[in-house]
C-alpha cells in the first residue's frame, strides 16, 4: 500500500512547486514509510511513498516506466489477478522487468487503454502520465476502498491521497458551509465533496482524463446496478444462494492471501470477520489472527467469541487487551492523524488495533462491507419493522411524547434503550428518504443549522442531499437502503475510517467482502435473503453457521461505545472548555453560535445526555482541524 501525490501545469512546473511536490511526498510517510520517489516530465511531476507488499525489491519502487518509457504510474493499491494479467500480457509479447502488480496495471494499460480498468479484481487510486500526448489518466477502485482527492485550478490541477499531501500545495482553503453542514450532522463528509470548495474525491468506479492543457473528461468505468422495480431478481434459491456466496467469499479470500510480506486477519468475535478468518485457514497454514479486548468495559468484550474461533481454526492469536487510557492515547493520535473532519469516534478502536497488527504483520483481512451489503445494522431491522404496518410502530408513534421525555443515554442500557425507541418513533413520522437521513445522523437538520453561524446554501445542500438518497424518494424495495448505504455509509464513513487509521500505522487492509463479483451478487438477490423479521445479515450467518462456533449465534450485536462522555467530564475537561470549545475560541473562530455550544456542554454534565457527546466530538476533530490547517 501506498501514497500518491502529483502536480500537473499548463506550462512548466516550477522550482518552488517542486519543493511543494516533495513536501506533499513526506506527508504521505506513513503511508508508505518502505521508500520513496518522483519525476518531474516538464509540465507535470509525480511523487510516491511505498509500503512494500508484492515485489520488495528495489527495481519495484515507483514512479515507474515501461520499457518503452512512454508511460509512467503511480499507484496505490494491490491487484490480486495480476498473476493472469501478467500471464496474458507475456502472451501478448509484453516483457517485464519486476514481480510486481504496479508494472502489470501498467502495461494492461498500455495494451487495452482504459478498458483495463475492468480487468483489474483489487482497490486502487493511480495516476498514469503520458509523455507524447503529455497527458493524464486518474482512476479509483469500484468502492472507493483507496481515497483520491484533487483540486482543479486555472493553471493546475493537483491530486493527493490524502488532503494532507495536498495542502502542501499552493491551493485556495475556502471552506465549504454545506460541507459542514452535513457532517454536523453525519460526523463525516460524503463524498464526492470535502471540507474546502475546490477540493472532490474523485468518484469510486471513475477515471480522469487530463490533457494538456487541464481540459477534463470524468468517465465512469463501473457502475452497480440492480433491478430497481424490484422485478428480475436471480432466482437462485436459498439454499443455493448460500452454497455461492461461500465460494464467492472463499474465492475473494483466497485472492486476497497474495503477499510477499506476513498478513493475518482481523478477528473481533462478529460473524464477519469469523468468517474471513475460518476461510482464509482453508490456505494459510498457522494463520495471524489479531482482536481487541476491553479491559475496563467488559460488556464490549468479545474477545472470548474471537478466541473460540481461534481454537477451531488454530490460528496464532494475537489479544490486544485495551484500558481506557489506552483508547485516551490513541485519541490524539487519531486527531494529529486527521487531515479533513472526521468524527467517526469508532476510529479510536480501529486505530488501536492497527497499530498493535502492524508490529506484527504489513497485511490484515476485515470484515468491512458486510453489514452495508446483507443489512447488518440495527437501523436496517428498524426500517425493516417500519416497512411492516402493526403494533410497534403505533405505538412508538403515539407514545412519542412519553419517549420524548425520559433520559437518553449511551452510558447505560436503559437510557440507551430509549434513546433507540425515541428515535424510531422519530423515524416513524417521516418518509423513507427522511427517515434514513435522521437515523443515519447524530445532529438533526435544524440544531445543526442553530450551530452554525454562516449559513450553507440550501440550494446546494438540498441537491447534494438529493443525490445521495434518490433512491430512498419512493422506494419499495429494501436493496435502495443498502445501495444508499453502500454509496454513502461505506464509502464515505466505514473505507474512509479504516483507510485512514491503517495507514497511519502502515497496514494494508483488505476487504473480501467488497470483491465486486460478491458485490454485484448481492445484489442480484432479493432483500428477503438478506433480513427479515427475526435475522439481520440472514444469508451471511445461515452460510458461516457450519463453519462457525455455535456460541457466536443467538447473541446480540455488540457495537463498541467509546467512553466519550466520561472523557468529556474528566480527562478531556480542560481540552473542551479551555481550549478547543472554550467561549474565546469559538466567538474568535466566527464559525460557530457560542451560545448553542455551551447548550451542548452544559448537556454533556445533565441526566439527560443524550447524543450531545458525539455532538461535542464532532466539535473537537474539527476545531482541532482548524486550528492545524486554517487557523
């Protein structure tokens, strides 16, 4: 895995911007800490950070050129097919210098054009420079699974992996108010947009033509689909569907194996990452296994499921067991780590874990992209029950008062329990396109225009708020849910979290589930084998249970909980009202309402919490942000 960062003019590139370029390439260190390197072709120049997984050796480092020196890439990714690739070129009379995938993607470029992009089973962001049409092709995997911003100026455009290495160039900060505005709400920002107004990520399943003269052409290379009537779904049964979701899953396993260096898998304890795990002891002997455990939270602690898979499938398990004070410590690493507001607190954890793999292995398999694609989430069983007229949704209409006015709380299970019920009759007045945003959010839309002190462009707002649930607006089929979800949860929120947290360890991660044949399975089948209304992700845990311990079935979903209010009270006191939410910060920022943040702090110490602390740490990462990157 890698980092990518590069410039391109319409004269000359610059001295000064050189210097930029190179700045842009340190900022990527983490990324890619095995090396590092650039060129300069006149009116562009490439850099690159490498984390050596396939090919460790020296001639593998990029950029790199083929042999007739046309060309040259930059990549970020692992194609786990470029064994066949490589093998069909050679047939081809196309010669190779390397074992690596990087020189494979680029000589499939050279033979098939931009056709190659659908040949290629992997993630990826890359850049590719032609010298004789001194010109240039971005391109992002199907799922975004590798980020890829850039900036479009008049007399540059510029591209990075992370905003970080973009910065480093001369670029307007102009910050986006719808941008914040639906990240008050969501705790992150959905893609193709980002903090500043001038700065997209290129869309998951596109490529980028630049020529010459920065004129730009985006293309799409992937689209999912599904039969959005509802009609027309396979008519594989049950049984069937299940025997071919394994091998699929086994298949993208399998695939996902090749390396050069040691890997290992995640292992919470979940039905997904069990799963990926009992697969992958089909080929690696002696696996890895790496979990989590939480030493002062002994409700979150799954690490006895994770060892009884362990046991199954002797693996070499490796328990990580976490304090609060550890998960405090990985706190500031994970805010001095993020380079555009993120509020996704779960990324504590995930950065725990990683940086605990890393001292063991360069390579872990995930879970990710489960939950997205067979409805795993409690909102989906929500929804599910909110689609099926009876008793429940009655009655969290009419007792809405009721639940209005009991204590909300994510610190116990009965203030939690009706924080869920008080929500669910919210959602139960709403429409499914509404009711999604709500339950996909933290902050509703009016306390999150109270916040903010310039307003977003309701025009601008509105559209892009359209775009992401157009299919939710008259939706009968359950698949619309996990399509929006796979557009602007997983991408967005679930990739974004894990990209950022492993890299900032130098991990590579990769996701089985996301394997785009898998993908475009499931959603060739009907939502009923997915949930109904006993079972969430119902295929994908009727298929694991012959290879799974019973003991992992019959037990409620444990989601982590970051001990955030209790920081908030504590540790982090002094963080938040004399420093980074403290009434001269915010009225010298001009960006937020002084008197609706201090509504939220003194609700952080009330019986009635509610989700005021996400509310409060979506305020830390971006005021911390700010004062690194704006201020």
């Amino acid at each position: 895995m890698c980092g990518i960062v590069g410039i391109i003019s319409q004269n000359e590139v610059l001295k000064n911007e050189l210097s930029q370029l190179h700045s842009g390439i340190e900022k990527l260190e983490k990324r890619g800490p095995d090396a590092s390197g650039s060129i300069n072709f006149g009116n562009a120049a490439f850099g690159h950070r490498r984390l050596s997984i396939i090919d460790t050796q020296e001639s593998a480092n990029q950029p790199l050129s083929e042999q007739s020196k046309r060309y040259t890439i930059i990549f970020n990714g692992e194609i786990y097919n470029y064994k066949e690739l490589r093998k069909e070129l050679i047939q081809e009379g196309y010669q190779f210098l390397t074992e690596s995938d990087t020189e494979v993607v680029l000589n499939a470029y050279v033979r098939y054009g931009t056709a190659f992009l659908n040949k290629l089973n992997g993630f990826f962001a890359l850049a590719i420079y032609d010298k004789h049409e001194k010109s240039t092709l971005l391109a992002r995997d199907r799922f975004g699974i590798k980020p890829l911003l850039y900036c479009n100026t008049e007399k540059h455009l510029y591209f990075a992996s992370e905003m970080k290495s973009l910065l480093s160039f001369d670029i307007p900060k102009e910050l986006d108010n719808s941008s914040i505005y639906t990240y008050l709400q969501l705790n992150y920002i959905p893609e193709p947009h980002s903090i500043f107004k001038n700065v997209k990520k290129l869309e998951p399943g596109h490529y980028l033509k630049i020529d010459s003269t920065l004129r730009t052409q985006k293309i799409p290379f992937y689209q999912l689909n599904y039969p959005i009537d509802g009609s027309n779904y396979d008519t594989i049964s049950y049984d069937d569907s299940q025997s071919k979701f394994i091998n699929l899953l086994d298949d993208s396993v399998q695939k996902r194996l090749v390396s050069d260096v040691p890997l290992g898998t995640f292992l919470s304890g979940g039905i997904d990452s069990s799963l990926i795990t009992a697969l992958a002891s089909r080929h690696v002997k002696d696996l890895s296994t790496f979990s989590i455990g939480f030493a002062d939270d002994p409700h979150f602690d799954e690490t006895e499921y994770a060892l009884a898979v362990s046991k199954k499938y002797k693996t070499q398990h490796h328990v990580f067991s976490l304090s609060r004070k550890d998960l405090l410590q990985s706190l500031h690493e994970t805010i001095d780590y993020i380079d555009e507001p993120f509020a996704d607190s779960s990324a504590l954890a995930v950065n725990a874990l990683s940086k605990e793999t890393s001292k063991h292995v360069k390579v872990a398999l995930s879970g990710d992209g489960a939950d997205e694609l067979f409805a795993g989430y409690n909102k989906h069983h929500g929804e599910y029950l909110m689609r099926q007229a009876g008793l429940k949704q009655t009655m969290a209409k009419k007792m809405k008062p009721i639940w209005e006015i009991l204590p909300k709380s994510r610190n116990s299970k009965l203030g939690n329990l009706f924080r869920k019920i008080n929500k669910f009759s919210e959602g139960a007045k709403l429409s499914t396109s509404e009711r999604y945003w709500l339950w996909a959010g933290l902050m509703n839309e009016a306390d999150a225009s109270n916040l903010m002190l310039k307003k977003a462009s309701p025009d601008i707002y509105l559209k892009r708020k359209e775009q992401l649930l157009s299919l939710l607006q008259n939706s009968t089929d359950f698949n619309d849910v996990l399509f929006t979800d796979v557009k602007m949860v997983l991408q967005s929120d679930m990739l974004r979290k894990v990209d950022l947290m492993s890299m900032a360890n130098g991990l590579e991660v990769r996701t089985p589930f996301l394997d785009h044949r898998l993908v475009n399975f499931s959603f060739s089948l009907t939502s009923k084998y997915k949930i109904n209304g006993e079972m969430k992700k119902r295929i994908v845990q009727d298929a694991a249970r012959k290879l799974l311990p019973e003991k992992l079935y019959n037990r409620p979903k444990q989601g982590f909980e970051v001990p955030l209010l209790n920081w908030f009270n504590k540790d982090l006191y002094g963080l938040i009202h004399d420093d980074l939410l403290s009434d001269s910060f915010i009225k010298n920022q001009n960006l937020f309402n002084p008197s609706y943040v201090n509504q939220l702090k003194n609700q952080l110490k009330s019986s009635n919490p509610s989700d005021s602390q996400g509310n409060i740490w979506a305020l830390i990462v971006f005021n911390s942000w700010w004062k690194r990157y704006i201020d």
